[in-house]
C-alpha cells in the first residue's frame, strides 16, 4: 500500500481511476480499496482530498498565486469545485482563509 501512497503524492493532480491505479500497483481494485483503508485509515480518495487540502494551505499562506491557479496545481478543473471542496474541510472559502492567516501574521 505504500506503493499507492507514493503514487498519490506523486500524481496528486491527475489521479487514474481506482481500477487503473490497482493495476498499476499490481492489485485488484477490492483489494486496493480493503487494504488502503486499513493502512492509512481512509480510502483512497480521502487520501487524496486531505493531500490536496493541507497542499492548498500551504500554497494560500505562503504564496500569493490566485486562488483559481492553486486550484488547478492541485487538480481541480473548476475554480468552484475547488472553493467547495476547501469550505467543506476547513468551513471558510480559500480566499477567507488566506485573508485570516494574513491578519493572523500581521497582528503577531
């Protein structure tokens, strides 16, 4: 399983399909999906979501790229897929949280 893990971390932005990645781990989807989850204690595309998440927090504090580029470098096609996949993590949108991380800075 740490295969599919460095898969993910490696191809984050354009993720295969569950069944192509378990071929390319050298496994059956059932299997990957069993496994995966009693390794890292989510699935696969939990894995991936949270990778992607804790990406993005890193890009927004310490980065000033637009709020849709850093959707794109995570593999988000829409800028809005993005902003609710973030506000559905973190409960405020991309742009909120990067203007309250700056204040944050500012007042420290």
């Amino acid at each position: 399983m740490d295969n599919a893990r460095t898969f993910i971390h490696h191809n984050y932005q354009r993720m295969p399909s569950l069944h192509r990645l378990a071929l390319l781990v050298g496994t059956n989807e059932c299997t990957l999906k069993k496994c995966f989850k009693q390794s890292f204690g989510t699935t696969v595309f939990g894995y991936l979501f949270n990778l992607r998440m804790e990406m993005a927090v890193q890009l927004l504090c310490n980065t000033d790229e637009p709020v849709s580029t850093i959707g794109y470098q995570l593999g988000y096609e829409h800028q809005s897929h993005f902003c609710t996949a973030f506000k559905r993590k973190y409960g405020v949108s991309p742009s909120l949280f990067r203007d309250q991380q700056n204040k944050a800075v500012a007042s420290a």
